[in-house]
C-alpha cells in the first residue's frame, strides 16, 4: 500500500481517468500528486460504504448516507472508498469476509468538501494492486482540490448556459483561494494575459497552483521575471477585474482543465450575486 503526498511537477492536460490509472500514474512519477487528487476528486462514482442503518433510512427518506467506518486496533476510524464493485469483491477475497455490505454511490467532491479531520485516514481500493492510503496531514489539501474542482465545474455550467445560475455564481464569488497572474512594473501590477490571437487583454485567472504553473510554462524569460502571483478571494478578485478596464477573463488557459472565458460584465454578475 502507497501513500499520496504532495510535490510540484506539473500535471499534463488529459482526459479524466479513473481512479487506479491515476495512481499507477501518479507512482510512475509521469503526473503530480495535485493531478491524482484532482481525479479522486472528479471522480462521480465512489461506491461509499454505509451502515445499515444508513442503508434503511435511504430506503425511506432522502436522509444523507451514513459512511461505514473501519476502525483499527487503536480505535482510529478509516474511511474506506471503492472505485467500483470490483474492487470491493478483491477487497472482500483478501481480507477473508463473509458478510455482505450496503453502498451509496458519492461523487468525490461531495466527499472531499466535507471536513475529514475526525478521520486517521481515508484508503482508496484496498488491498488490491491499486490500493492508496490518503493520510490525515492531506486533508486539507483535498478540501481545496475539491473546492476548486467545484468552482470549476460551476464555470463551465454557466458557460455552457447549463447552470442553476443563483447556485453557481454563488459557489465561483464564495470561492477563496482564487490564483491570480500579475505583471510587476514600474507603474504598478497589472493583470497577466491570457494568449489571445486578437492580441485582447484578458486576465489570466487559475483555481489551482497546477493550472497557473501551466500558464507559466508558456512564457518567455522576460515575461516570467516579471510575474507574480497572488492568492484573493473572490470578493477581492472580482473588484479588481471589475475596474481593471480588461477586454475579458479566462479561467484556466493553459489547462490542465478545459479554458473557460467570459465578457468582463461577468465579474458585474459575480459581485451582484447574494
């Protein structure tokens, strides 16, 4: 069994993978371990073990699933997650049991935006070859994976005009941990922009260091002498667009997500959002 822990090679731009391809890709050192976390958190499929108890209610109401939790020999509870039913039948082989066990289905942002610190760790199929141990000390790394991989998917939603459009506004203005790209001069800092064929001034924006490391990647010498960044809320953030008298905003531009751009009336929309 494996351990996760964070480094600073960049993640590449991809399709979304499942769960063991990330790890074994992750343990060949071919992507970072904010790039795995990003696929545990992206992943919608968790098979999440629930108490029976839980299982009944579920039947009955629309009460939240109840996790099982294994505890060890010290009394420390383990969140246990299983990336499909297979992995729970090697998990059910290897460790010898005969009882059968109740599932919901959870998606991994609902799981990781949840305070965790109650838990000693959570461990990702196992006993199998793919199996990952998350321990405590990456929790709140996971809590802001998941919140940028939130924010994120609220940005395509209301790109794509598929959005309840009060909720995600809300979730892109509350988000506080907005990566900012600026340009230090003599005259100030100014927003860096995104690659435009237009040659448009459009503010480079990231939801992950990942995502700003890319964009950096793409610059000449002098442009990255000259580069910053900074970490604002989304309160701070949207102002500052508001009044920087740009051409637009585009979150993400070099990936490793898909680029979303907006007019600069979309900082108008966030700041008026209650």
């Amino acid at each position: 069994m494996v351990e996760a822990t964070e480094d600073s090679v960049p993640p590449q731009p991809g399709a979304e993978e499942a769960p063991a391809q990330a790890i074994r890709n992750w343990l060949a050192k071919r992507t970072s371990a904010t790039a795995l976390m990003r696929t545990l958190v992206a992943y919608n499929h968790w098979e999440l073990p629930i108490t029976e108890r839980s299982s009944q209610a579920m039947r009955t109401s629309n009460a939240p699933p109840e996790p099982w939790l294994y505890r060890d020999a010290q009394k420390r509870p383990r969140l246990f997650l299983f990336s499909n039913r297979d992995a729970w039948r090697r998990y059910v082989a290897a460790a010898k049991l005969a009882h059968d066990q109740p599932f919901a289905t959870a998606s991994g942002v609902s799981l990781f935006t949840r305070d965790l610190s109650a838990l000693h760790a959570v461990h990702i199929d196992p006993l199998t070859d793919d199996a990952l141990t998350l321990e405590s000390d990456l929790f709140a790394r996971l809590n802001v994976v998941a919140d940028a991989v939130r924010v994120e998917r609220a940005l395509l939603q209301l790109r794509r005009g598929t959005a309840r459009v009060g909720a995600q506004l809300a979730a892109v203005r509350s988000f506080a941990a907005w990566h900012v790209a600026l340009h230090d001069s003599p005259d100030g800092a100014r927003f860096a922009h995104a690659p435009d064929p237009r040659r448009r001034s459009l503010a480079a924006v990231f939801t992950l260091n990942d995502a700003f490391e890319c964009f950096a990647q793409t610059l000449d010498a002098a442009a990255q002498s000259t580069l910053r960044r900074t970490i604002m809320n989304g309160e701070t953030l949207f102002t500052e667009l508001l009044d920087a008298g740009l051409d637009g905003i585009v979150f993400n531009c070099q990936g490793p997500t898909e680029p979303v751009a907006f007019a600069p009336a979309f900082a108008r929309l966030v700041l008026e959002t209650r």
